[in-house]
C-alpha cells in the first residue's frame, strides 16, 4: 500500500506542474494570435493602399495604424479603411 503522504505530495506535484505549464503556455497563444492579428492586418492595409488608385480610397501606413491595425484585427483594419472613406471629401 501507499502512503498517503506520498499520494498526496505526487498529487500536489502534479497541480503545481499543471499550474507553471498553464502560466507559461497562456502568454505565448497570445503572443501568437497578437502576431498573426498584426500580420493578416498590416497585409490588408498595405492591399487597400496598393488598391488606392482604382478605389480612391487611402490609408495612411504609418506605425499608429500598423499598431492599431493590429491590436484590433482584420475588423479593425476595415473599419479604419471605411473610416478613411467616410472622411475623404467628395
């Protein structure tokens, strides 16, 4: 038979092994999906000003909307690029 302080103690082993995991594993999905945000709207933005001259429509790529762009997303890049529409003068 088992001691129970050995059960207990393996059990203890096992919470604080999944606790540090948990930690260390949480900040690097979001590090990644930060990345892949960025990516996928810093290349919708850079489409949208390479598709400028035929739609009239410009966003400026300067490091604030890069940043913004990516903080918020592909819904974020579009609706920086419906905003730049709505402020263009007709």
């Amino acid at each position: 038979m088992i001691p129970w302080e050995l059960a207990l103690s393996f059990f203890v082993g096992l919470a604080l092994l999944w606790a540090l995991s948990t930690v260390l594993v949480w900040p690097r999905r979001i590090v990644w999906r930060l990345i892949t945000s960025s990516l996928v709207s810093g290349l919708c933005l850079w489409a949208i000003d390479l598709l400028s001259p035929v739609t009239g429509l410009f966003v400026p790529l300067t490091p604030f909307t890069l940043l913004a762009a990516g903080a918020l997303g592909l819904p974020g890049a579009l609706v920086m690029a419906v905003w730049a529409y709505a402020l263009i003068p007709l």
